[in-house]
C-alpha cells in the first residue's frame, strides 16, 4: 500500500511554524531580533555600562550612561546621553538611530564625540580598541544592583 506525502507535508508544516515562533519569541529571539536597536526605534531608554577595569580612557569603570532616542518634529531623531545622575542630559538631534555602518546587524550612538557600535549581543564595539563596556535595560541594571553580591 502507498502512502501519500501530504501527512508527512503537514508535519513539517507545523514543525515549521514551531521552530519560527520559538525563534520570533522565545528564548531564542535575541538571535533574530536586535532588541537593543528595537529599544531605540520605540524610544525606550537602555544603559551602556563601560567595563572594568578601563579598557577605553574615554570611559571610566563606574560610570552609567542612559541612551534614549527621541523623535523630534523636524530634525528626524534626537539622541539623549545621560551620565550616571546628572541632571541635563546632552542631546543630539539630526541622528538616525537605524544607522548601520560596515554590517546590516551593527548599529551605532554616540557619546560625546566617541562612536560605539553594537549588536544584538549588547557589546558596544569602539573601533580599533575592541568591546568597551555592556548595554542593558534600566529595569535589568536595578534589579542586579538590589542583589550585590558580598564577599567574606
């Protein structure tokens, strides 16, 4: 007896569409999707967190900077760079935050004068000195500093 192929078609339909959810938003969505630059686009602050000890001297091990992009009405996008608590953040206006420069998965903001890219990883990228530092979410950063950890 022959059996027909359409049961086997419609396995791996379902297992098709199983695998692109998982991907699309589970666990593995980070993979697909630029959650760094998907922040940006929607306005939602993130954090760039420079490492320690200093591998920059443009960054000092310590500080906290909160990147936020905002639409203005005629100059496109503003970008808002605050360091740790001050109280004016600067701002930049003319900037587009969908900007990508030797790859469609890097993106970049700036700080001051100095440029990092980044990808979906959150590891910000300072051209000819190498990762500098970590993004991440303002709510991610609070929760890890209410668990410090202690040594004895």
């Amino acid at each position: 007896m022959r059996t027909t192929g359409r049961p086997r078609k419609l396995i791996a339909g379902a297992l098709m569409v199983g695998v692109s959810a998982a991907l699309l938003f589970g666990p593995y969505r980070k993979f697909v999707v630029n959650e760094w630059r998907e922040r940006a686009l929607s306005g939602q602050p993130f954090l760039f967190i420079p490492d320690c000890p200093n591998v920059s001297p443009d960054f000092k091990c310590g500080d906290r900077y909160t990147i936020e992009y905002r639409r203005a009405d005629d100059k496109g996008w503003c970008l808002r760079v605050l360091r740790n608590d001050e109280q004016t953040p600067s701002e930049t206006c003319g900037v587009d935050p969908d900007a990508s420069d030797f790859s469609r998965s890097w993106r970049h903001f700036a700080i001051g004068k100095v440029q990092l890219d980044y990808s979906w990883r959150g590891r910000p990228l300072l051209r000819g000195t190498g990762y500098v530092g970590w993004l991440t979410t303002p709510e991610d950063y609070a929760d890890r500093l209410s668990r410090k950890l202690s040594v004895r």
